[in-house]
C-alpha cells in the first residue's frame, strides 16, 4: 500500500513545521518554474530587482506546486495573498492561478517587494543621525568629568597651598572653567531637547517616558546653573579673596560641588529610567506572531524608539503600528501583511522612504535562525536558498562546502536571538506557565531570546491541566514577567476566542494609507 508521498524538512512557503512540503523529484522542477515566473516578472518590470522571500515562495508555489493543498498549508499561503485564498474550494493551486487576477498579481509583487536593503550610509543621513548623538555623548563625558575633576582633586588641592597661590591659581581656573563648562552644559541640554523632539517625545509628554524625558530637562537646567553660575562665581570671588572671606567661598565651593553632584546622580538615574527599562530602546526586540498589542500600546505610550524587530516569522498589525509611531530601526521579517485585510501601508511606505531598514530573510531561514539562537549556537546551515536574489543582499550569509556531505555547497546564516520578546498567550496558571497556540512560532521565539514579557488572557490554578490539540505549553522558566490582558491581541481575534475585529482593523487601514490620520489615529489610540 502506497503510503503517499515522503516530506522535506525544506519548505517552498511556511512556518518550519512542513506547511508546504514538497517531494524530492519536484523540487528541481518547482525551483525552475519559479525562476522563470520571476524572471519574466522582473523583465517586465512588474517586479523591483530584489523582492522579499515571502513574494519569492509565493511565486515558486503557484508556478510549480499544483497538488491540493491541506488545510494548514491553506492557512500559511492566505496571508499572503488575501482574501480569495481563505475560500477553501480554491485549494487546488492549479486552478488558482487562473484566479488571481493580474492587478491582485500587481499588488502581491510591487508591495511586497521590500527586500533592498535601506543602507543610509548611501545618501549620508547617517551623519545626520549620528553627529548630534555624538555631540550629545561627548558633552556629558566632558561635564561630568569637569565636576568629578574639580571637587574630588583640584578642589582638595587648592586647601592645601598657600594663600598666594590659592588666591592665583583660584583666577587662572575662573578664567578658563565658567567659559568652559557653562556652554558645554548648555549644549549637552540643547541636543537632549532636540533629541527627544526629533525622537517624537513631544506625542507622548503625558507618558512615563515623557514626564522623565522633562524631568531630566529641568535637572539639566538646575546643573548647569550650579556649575557654569554658582561655583564659577564663588571661583572668581576666591582669585581676589582672603582671610575669613576666602574661607566662606571655599565653603560655599565644597557645598555647590556636593549639590552638583547629587544632581548629576539623580540626571543619571532618570537616563537609565529612559534608557533601560524592559524593552529599552535599541534593543532586538522580538513580537508573536498573536500579536501582543496591550503591550504594543504600552511600549508607544513609553515613547519607544529605536528598536530592532524580529517576526516570527512574518509580521503584521503590530509591527506596522511600531512602525507608524517611528518606534522602529530596522525589522528581521521574511514580510509584513494584515493577511486578508491586505498590506501593511506604514511598513510599505516606511521602507520606501527609507526611515527602516529590512534585513530580509524567508520563513524557513528566520526560524531555522531562531532555532540556532534558542540552541545557543551562532549560525546555523540553511536549505532552499540558492537561486534566491537573497544570497547577493544578505552579505552576512555564507557560502561553504558541506564538510560531512558530498561536497554540495551550502549556506550558514548566522543565528537570531533577540535580547527581549512580547508575546500573547491563551491562559496561564498561577505558576506563570503559559498555553499558547501551535498555528504560530511564538514558542520558538520564546526559546530564542534572553528575556519574555508576556499578556495572556486569563490566569487561572488548571489554565495547564489539559492542553487542546492545538496548544503548547511555554514553561515559566523562559518568562521574566507576566500579566493578564484580556483582549490582549485586539484587534487582531485570539485563537479559538475571539475573531479578528473586521471594523477596527479597517478603521486602521483608512488612517494608516494618509500620515495626517495615522497621527491622528495614534493620538487617539494613545490618549
């Protein structure tokens, strides 16, 4: 009895676990199917001359796979043309190529397309970008060291000469140390405002990183009216002092140095409130594929910016909402779509226009890479690349011979572990164990990266006692911390609970096609 055909662990299109499997007698014939489909694309000028993984497989699919599809290959390949895809009566791709038509065609190929890298280095806006971080780093080295310096040695030193020299040396710093640290003061304050109101800080002053973000202003302000006003003048005074009088001002010195010095402590701990809370700006931050959007919205209200996303493999309203609020650098994604509903308008045009970077990949690479960084291993062999425009963009992907093959070459990618995830979970138990379902990788994610926060629906004492067919267990050993969020994926429908909010989700895409209402869509989302 024929036990049907043997399956791959390489997928033409899908999430890692075999989606869409293929025999290894069509493998060479599909390949070159897909080739001369994009080929013709791209001479056509209907392709760009690089295009994203997702649009490749697609592509490949539809030229060369013609056997029905299961239903789980149905739900991986509809995100990525739409609507058409979710009626199940098309499921034979033979036929559905003769359904598609060819402006939905256009669309699939022209947006999503995204895979030539945004390197800014090109068009000199890293310059723009860097010189006043640069400036503003420097600044603050120069005027925290200026005070260290001055009350912990020369300070200390000038009690100890001898009233003429304490009187000279006393005029010779006052000269020198006012003109100085006073506009240096001033400038670190100026590029931190200019900073923060570059960074969108002024959408977001009533959030907790807004209050702190004018907090450390006004301390700012407070410090260099102590250093460049207060101790500069008592220094002058001490040049033509003596006696008691001199006296006085050193002691006036000593306790200006002990108030600046609190001061600089207290500017330090606002910054590190800023800088490094649970999702800190800059980091690699990884989003489930159920999307997390209370703490989407949360991350927005506390100003996040900065941040270097990973999909898992593929992203959608969240990422495209980060995206909105100027939240993100660069995004590891094999694509970015709001399945049936259509593209994502703020990735699409962000990419367009430069402000991200995608460091593109292909469903399988990215969780294959995210299976080396869950494994602790710093690269990882990958199938199904070659032929691929990727192999030209991604210059960090290697090309070596097979060391314990028949010499074939093949491909390293080097592995991704994100620093910190936000993920959504079904229920979790009063041991922080979380359920989960297995149509996404978000369990794979979790295992990848340093740090997990987590928002589940309900927590209750049972929430692990039985598991559906379709739900996992993340352990509570890979969550830093937990809290319940019903609702927590709106919306976006939670597995088995809610659908998608058809409504909302358009509201969003009427505002996210125009920058005007996608401000304001944020203001009031945020508010």
């Amino acid at each position: 009895m024929n036990a049907g055909p043997r399956y791959l662990e390489g997928t033409t299109v899908g999430s890692g676990r075999d989606i869409i499997g293929v025999r290894r007698d069509r493998i060479a014939l599909i390949i070159e199917q897909g080739k001369e489909v994009i080929t013709r694309a791209k001479n056509q000028k209907v392709l760009p001359d690089t295009i994203t993984g997702a649009t490749a497989a697609l592509l490949v699919t539809i030229a060369g796979y013609a056997e029905p599809l299961s239903e789980g290959q149905w739900r991986e390949l509809a995100g990525v043309v739409g609507g058409i895809m979710r009626d199940t009566t098309y499921a034979d791709l033979a036929r559905l190529r003769t359904l598609i038509t060819q402006e939905q065609f256009l669309n699939v190929a022209r947006n999503q397309g995204y895979s030539r890298f945004i390197r800014r280095l090109d068009d000199g806006r890293w310059v723009c970008e860097l010189t006043p971080k640069w400036l503003h780093v420097l600044g603050g080295i120069f005027w925290f060291g200026s005070s260290l310096m001055t009350n912990f040695v020369l300070v200390p030193i000038l009690a100890g000469l001898a009233p003429d020299s304490q009187r000279a040396w006393a005029a010779a710093f006052a000269k020198r140390y006012g003109p100085i640290v006073g506009p240096i003061g001033g400038l670190v304050i100026l590029l931190g405002i200019v900073r923060g109101i570059t960074g969108g800080v002024l959408g977001s002053l009533g959030s907790p990183y807004g209050l702190t973000w004018i907090a450390a202003i006004v301390v700012g302000v407070a410090l260099a009216g102590v250093g460049g006003g207060l101790i500069a003048r008592t220094v002058e005074k001490l040049g033509t002092a003596s006696g008691q009088l001199w006296d006085e001002s050193y002691g006036r010195i000593k306790t200006f140095g002990r108030v600046e010095l609190a001061l600089f402590a207290v500017t330090f701990t606002l910054m590190i409130t800023m800088r490094f809370g649970y999702f800190p700006d800059g980091c690699l931050l990884g989003v489930g594929r159920l999307p997390p959007m209370a703490l989407i919205r949360a991350l927005l209200r506390r100003g996040a910016r900065d941040l270097d996303l990973v999909s898992a493999p593929t992203g959608g309203l969240a990422e495209d909402l980060l995206i909105a609020a100027g939240a993100v650098r660069s995004l590891h994604t094999s694509g970015v779509d709001l399945a049936e509903f259509g593209l994502a308008p703020n990735f699409g045009r962000a990419v367009e226009e430069g402000s991200v970077r995608v460091i593109d990949s292909t469903c399988p690479v990215l969780l294959m890479a995210l299976q080396a960084g869950a494994s602790g291993v710093s690269f990882t062999p990958v199938p199904g690349v070659f032929g691929s425009d990727l192999l030209r963009e991604r210059t960090d992907w290697k090309v070596i011979e097979d060391p314990f093959g028949d010499g074939a070459e093949v491909v390293l990618v080097p592995a991704v572990a994100p620093e910190y995830s936000i993920v959504h979970g079904l229920r979790a138990d009063d041991e922080g164990n979380l359920v989960t379902t297995i149509e996404f990788d978000d369990r794979l994610l979790v295992q990848a990266s340093r740090q997990v926060v987590a928002t589940t629906e309900e927590r209750s004492a049972d929430a692990t006692r039985s598991l559906a067919a379709d739900e996992q267990l993340i352990p509570a050993a890979y969550l830093e911390a937990i809290a319940v969020a019903p609702g927590g994926s709106r919306p976006i429908g939670c597995h088995g609970r809610s659908r998608d909010d058809a409504a909302a989700i358009r509201e969003y895409l009427d505002a996210a096609r125009n920058p005007g209402r996608m401000r304001v869509y944020l203001d009031r989302l945020l508010a």
